[in-house]
C-alpha cells in the first residue's frame, strides 16, 4: 500500500493533487504530462536531453542586464514539444549559501529572495531558457546552475557570471587591523562595496596590486597581496604572490579587508570650490551641488573605470582623504597609477578640497 502511494506520488501523470515543489505549486500544469509514449516505453530509453552552457565566463559589471545563456534538446528530435520544469539557482561558493533563483514551467516563473522581480527566462526561442538578470549586484558574480526537468530525467550545465571590478584594500578610521569578519562586511558595504572574493584579489593582484597588510576575504581566510617580495611582507625569500594566514575566527580576530566595487551608475568628480574645506563644510558643498559627497568604493571604481584622474586631494565619506591618479606624472605622487591616501586627516584643518558623487550624469 505505502508503495501503491509512493508511485503515486513520484508519476505525475498518475496523481490527481497539486504537485508541489520546491516552495511552489505548478497547478495542474504538470498533470497534463504523458509520461510514456505509445508504445508503454520509457520515453528515455534511447533518447539523450542534452544541456547547453558556454564554457567561458560571462564578464560584465553592476548595474548592467546580463543574459546567461542555456539551451536544450533532445537527441534525436521528439515529434511533439515536451513540457518542462526549469529551475536556476547560484551555486553555494565562497562561505556563501546556495540560492534559488527562479523556477519555470511554460511560461509561468517564479523568482526568490534577492532575484525576485528582477529575473525573468529569456525564451526568444524554444529551448531557449536562458535566464536574464536585470540591475546585476556586486553579489551577484558567481556559478549559476540551469536545470531542465523532464519527468524523472534531468540535465544541468553551469554559466560563470563574473563583474569587472576594482579591489582595495580599507581599514578604519581607528586604525590598522581593527576589524573582525563581520565589522569588514559592514566597513565594506559603507563604502558601496562588498568583502572580495580570493579570485577578485587574485585577479587584482596579477593587474599589480602590493599591499603589505592582511586584509579578510569572502571566505573567511586572510591574505595579501604583494608583487615585490621584501622584508616585512613575507620576506625576500617568497616568490610574488597572495600570501594567506589562512582562515581566522570570523569574531575573535581583527585584520584589515580588501573590498570589491564595481563601476558605479553616475559620476564621481572633483568639486570646484573656492576654498578648502574641513570634513563639515565638505559634505555641505556637495549636497548644494545637488550631489553627496564620495564614498571610497565610488573612487575606486571612478578611477578604474572612467579614467578619473586629478591631483587635487579631496575628502570622501568615511573621513579619508584620497586622490585618483591614471596618468602618473611628477608632483603627483608616485610612478605608479592608483589612488593615493593621506589616511585620515584631523577633521577641523582646512587643507582638502573633495570629491562628490551624483546619481545622474550631467
Ligand atoms: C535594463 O533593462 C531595463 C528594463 O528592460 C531597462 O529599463 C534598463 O535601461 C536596462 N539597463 C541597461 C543598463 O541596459
């Protein structure tokens, strides 16, 4: 009896209630199904469903609508279209957990947690379910499943999503070494970036960045960067690399952060203002200029992705005072191109100009 009711269950064909899956009713859609074909086989039995995913990462950047491509079909070709389920979610990585995304049946999808609303299958084609992502997140890199559910067959293939991006490394106002896990998310997140990833510093390290203090990433290790092996930073013997403290007690133990942001909607500018500023007055010229003023991330992304490049050293958002350089050139700091820090000046002196950030260009 109990196995009367189990077949029951697992044959959609053969039971009369609400299918139920995974959170969310499909009505009577899969109901419809006919499960074995005219001649009582198993309609698999010699017939492939194939999945298709590219195998090279998709490359874009916040803010932007992504297509993930996925395509499928059988081999050989059936006469009649088949129904199927379709379900994308983004693979648990990184110390983050794994996340629906959306599950489709025909033409009805639904999407969950931070992709509701703003995922939808692309079906331009027939077995064509590949799925768009509009207004991408900095969190929103990572490796994404598509599934396609035939009955009790099933098929996957992974699409790669990954953001261009710029990292730096941040510590606090109240100096080196003072964050634990949690303290560098929200460090991280004040300056409109997210902790990065080991592949984003990784990437940032092969692009030159050498940072001789040990910043948290994602995963909960503690590593930096350096391209110039000397003494205080591992030594001379160490070939370049990311050197790793490996994993540390997310509450107990305090570090740096090396935070990742990518390019930002409007635009990050140097105010034209007649006079320095303190901290106070900076953050009142740029709210008269209809704008507020810089976070750090903003900087960053301003000076990776849109060149910005001035030699004037202005105040940003968390009390630091920094400036962009692309064009390296004498009197402007160093040789190399980066954004250059004056750490935390005194609040009350009068020697920074600023830098804003509006929404809108324009
Ligand atoms: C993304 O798509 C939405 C809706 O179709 C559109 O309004 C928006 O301009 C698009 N954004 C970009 C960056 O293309």
């Amino acid at each position: 009896m109990l196995l009367v009711l189990l077949i029951g269950f697992l044959l959609p064909s053969g039971c009369p209630g609400l299918p139920f899956y995974n959170g969310f009713y499909y009505g009577n859609v899969m109901n419809d199904r006919s499960y074995r074909n005219g001649n009582g086989e198993g309609f698999f039995n010699g017939v492939k469903l194939v999945v298709e995913t590219p195998e090279e990462p998709l490359f874009t950047h916040r803010g932007a609508n992504v297509t993930l491509p996925c395509r499928y079909h059988y081999e050989p070709a059936p006469t009649s279209s088949r129904p199927v389920r379709i379900k994308w979610w983004k693979l648990g990585e990184n110390g983050a957990p794994e996340r629906d995304v959306l599950v489709a049946i025909g033409l009805r999808h639904r999407s969950f947690g931070e992709f509701r609303g703003r995922v939808h299958l692309l079906q331009e084609k027939e077995q064509d379910v590949s799925l768009v992502i509009h207004d991408l997140r900095l969190q929103d890199y990572g490796r994404y499943r598509c599934e396609v559910i035939d009955g009790l067959e099933d098929e996957s293939g992974v699409v790669e999503l990954e953001l261009r991006g710029v990292v730096f490394p941040y510590q606090p106002p109240y100096g080196r070494y003072r964050l634990n896990f949690h303290e560098a998310q929200v460090a991280c997140e004040k300056q409109d970036a997210v902790v990065a990833s080991f592949e984003q510093l990784f990437r940032a390290w092969e692009e030159g960045l050498d940072w001789c203090n040990a910043g948290w990433l994602l995963d909960g290790t503690v590593q930096y960067p350096i391209t110039l092996p000397r003494q205080p930073c591992g030594g001379h013997g160490l070939a370049p690399g990311i050197r790793s403290y490996g994993e540390r007690h997310k509450r107990l133990h305090r570090y740096d952060v090396f935070c990742f942001s990518s390019s930002v909607k409007g635009r990050v500018y140097y105010l034209e203002h007649p006079e320095k500023l303190t901290l106070a007055e900076a953050e009142e010229a740029c709210q008269e200029d209809g704008a507020r003023i810089a976070k750090v991330g903003q900087l960053f992304a301003a000076w990776k992705f849109y060149g910005l490049d001035r030699c004037d050293a202005g105040w940003l958002a968390d009390g630091s005072v920094r400036y962009p350089v692309t064009r390296p050139r004498p009197n402007c700091g160093s040789l190399e191109p980066g954004v250059r820090s004056f750490g935390f000046p005194d609040k009350e002196s009068r020697r920074y100009g600023v830098y804003c950030y509006r929404q809108s260009w324009g």
